[in-house]
C-alpha cells in the first residue's frame, strides 16, 4: 500500500479500474460517484463533486431506473449547494424505491434506502428554508424506517 494514498485515492483507481472493465455497468459508474462524492465531502473539494455527479449522471444513463443514484446524485447536488436540483432527485429516488417495492412486497433493503430518499430531501427542504416541507419527509422517513436515527435527531432539533 502506499502510504502517501488516502483509502479515497485507492476507492476511486479501484473503481476506475472497474469503468474501464464494464464501461456498460451503471453500477460500475455509480460506485465511481460514491468513491468521488466521498473524497469531495472529506475535503469539501467541489471538482470531486462534480466529478461524482458526472458519475451519477452516466449510471442514470446506462439505468433510469437506478434509484439509489438518484439518490446520491440528489446528495452530490446537495454538496454543491444546489438543493433545487438535489430535490428533484430525490423525488425521483423516492418514485423509483417505491415502484420497486409495489413488484417486491417486504423488501427490506427497499424500504431503508426511501427512508433515506425522505431524509434526504428534507435535509435539502431545512437548506431552502421550508421547514415543514422538511419536518414532513423526516416524519415519513421514521415511519418508513423507525430505526433512521438521523431522521429521529432532525425531528427532535426542529420539534
């Protein structure tokens, strides 16, 4: 390993190296993203962002039906300020996450990831302001997944 490497840098030549062996695979690209969008949030590096949402945009591409990207495409949207666009993304991972759970009854892995889609965007409602518009997605986010602490700390600063 080398030591002038941060465990970031070695994610993203990981997957680098994925892309350039499956340059069709939506997960592929999607992994590069979250490898992108964790280093740009470590060192609030905007270039890493956008690097991420490019990622994010190519997996939507390659899969429109990618939920968890819209998810974290929502996320890097965030990162960069735009908490317009970060909505419309989540809104989108939330349609998605639910369609997928209409065809798959019980699906627990479904489930914590719209919990997190409605954390999400109401994360992005507190940075425009609407508070309510926020405190509502927590809400849901709780009663579709009671164990989303972060969704239970949100609601307990805000009520």
């Amino acid at each position: 390993m080398d030591n002038n490497k941060s465990v970031y840098d070695m994610a993203i030549e990981d997957c680098i190296l994925a892309v350039k062996q499956n340059s069709s695979s939506a997960t592929a690209y999607h992994s590069l993203g979250i490898a992108y969008l964790n280093r740009g949030c470590k060192n609030d590096d905007k270039n890493d962002n956008q690097l991420a949402l490019d990622c994010f945009n190519k997996a939507i591409n390659l899969d429109q039906n990618f939920a968890t990207a819209y998810n974290n495409r929502g996320f890097a949207h965030r990162c960069i300020g735009d908490n317009y666009q970060a909505i419309t993304d989540f809104d989108q991972a939330i349609s998605q996450h639910q369609k997928s759970m209409s065809s798959c009854l019980n699906n627990v892995i479904e489930s914590i990831s719209l919990s997190v889609a409605y954390y999400n965007r109401g994360n992005a409602y507190k940075d425009k302001g609407e508070f309510e518009k926020a405190i509502a997605d927590w809400k849901m986010a709780l009663i579709i997944d009671p164990n989303n602490i972060d969704a239970r700390i949100n609601l307990g600063v805000r009520e």
